[in-house]
C-alpha cells in the first residue's frame, strides 16, 4: 500500500512540474490542463486540473477511489515559448520514455539558460532600433532608439538581481522609454521624439499575455482570461504612467 501510495505522489508530483514550468514559462491555461491530464492518465490515473496565473492545483484518483491532490504556488512568471515547446513535445513522447527520464529531462528544461546577457542586450537594441522602420524615421532616431533598447535591457537586469516588483520595473522602464529621446530631442540631435519612443515602447508591449488571455477566454477558462486582460491593462498602465512622469520632466506635451 506504501508503494503505490508512493507512485501516486510521484505521478502527481511530475505532473504538477510539468504544469508550473508550463506557467511559469507564458503558456496557455488549456495547454497546461491538457498536459497534465495526459501524464496522469498515461499512468493511470483519473486527474482533474485547475490552473490559473498564481497557482496550479491537480487531483487525481487511483483504482480503489482514493484522492490525491497537490498546489504548486507560482510567484515567477516569463515568456519562453521554447521551453514550453519542448515539454509539449516530451509529453507527446511519453510512451518512449520512463519517469525518471521524464524527470531529469523536466530538470533540464527548468535549469535551461536560452539566452545569455549580452543576447538580451542585443535583442533590446536590435528590437527598439528596427520599429523605427515601421514609423518611417531616420537614422538618428535608429541611433536614439537603439540606446533606449539598451538601457531598458539594463533596467530589467537590474530590477532581476534587486527582486524587484513587476509592475514598479514596468513603471520604470517606461520612464527610460521617454527620457532617453527626450534627452536627445532637447540636445536637437533627433527632429521628432515621438518616433523614439514609440518604437521603445514597441519591445515592452505584452503581445504573449493578450493572445493568451483571448485564447483562454475562447477555452472556456474564464478566470485565467480576466486576470491575464487585468494584468495586460496593469502593464500597459504602469508603462503609460511610467513615460508620462519623463515626459513631464521635460516639459514636453
């Protein structure tokens, strides 16, 4: 009775990984319930999922009608559409694979480093500089952009090393997005500062989250949907509020 009751909380315990990783990671609450049921009952067992932005919750029940249920409290949330693609495609595998397998892969999913420091740099300043080209601008609002990218990408990195809040990081990262080609529209080097920060602005956008939110709300998964939308309006606010303070600051309207 000992060991089965040990391989029920091993099975719930690598389903509720696979679920916070998911998460953790900018996946859709469907994915994630989806996911966790096949695993379950790929060994057996009768599960019932419940996800939502802050938390995973999953019940299963053995043979004889016995209950196990486990919560996986989720205070980190991010956007890596490559992990989640790897678990999805390890959990379409799971008949070639054993459980201790799927843990240690699990393992190295989590532990996986995507991108390294100056890759994210480089993105931010290739990111913010190229969504110039959509507002038609010049080379010096290029320039001007492409700075904007850096320091918001030294704003983040900062923000990670100090645990810093979200929204507080958004809320100064949208003060970085209108000081920096305010600065440079105030020295007369750029023509038009709008251009700047609007491409800025482009890189901080939650694109992830409000596709996620709209596909949540067509699953059915009415509570995710809200609070997904809730948190897209906070980080559009913060960002908003953010800019606006610099804007302030320079006496530009």
């Amino acid at each position: 009775m000992t060991k089965e009751i040990r391989k029920e909380y091993q099975v719930l315990s690598l389903a509720c990984k696979t679920a916070r990783l998911l998460l953790e990671n900018g996946s859709e609450v469907h994915r994630i319930e989806q996911i966790s049921k096949k695993i379950c009952e790929y060994y057996g067992y009768s599960c019932q999922c419940f996800a939502s932005l802050t938390c995973v919750v999953i019940t299963l029940k053995n043979m004889e009608g016995e209950i196990f249920s486990l919560v996986e409290r989720i205070e980190n949330r991010n956007t890596n559409l490559n992990k989640i693609t790897r678990i999805s495609r390890l959990v379409d595998n799971i008949h070639s694979q054993s459980y201790q397998s799927l843990k240690e892969e699990l393992q190295d999913i989590q532990q996986e480093v995507t991108y390294s420091s100056a890759q994210t740099f480089l993105a931010h300043i290739i990111g913010a500089a190229f969504f110039v080209f959509l507002f038609q601008g010049s080379y010096r609002d290029i320039l001007v952009s492409g700075i904007t990218g850096f320091f918001i990408a030294c704003t983040a990195w900062i923000s990670q090393k100090i645990k810093l809040e979200s929204l507080f990081v958004n809320l100064l990262q949208g003060m970085v997005c209108s000081s920096i080609p305010c600065f440079f529209y105030s020295l007369h080097w750029i023509d038009n500062v709008d251009i700047s920060i609007i491409s800025s602005l482009m890189i901080m956008v939650p694109g992830v989250a409000f596709i996620n939110s709209i596909r949540d709300l067509f699953s059915g998964d009415l509570v995710t949907a809200q609070s997904r939308l809730l948190e897209v309006a906070l980080i559009g606010m913060t960002l908003a509020i953010g800019s606006g303070i610099a804007l302030k600051f320079f006496y530009i309207s």
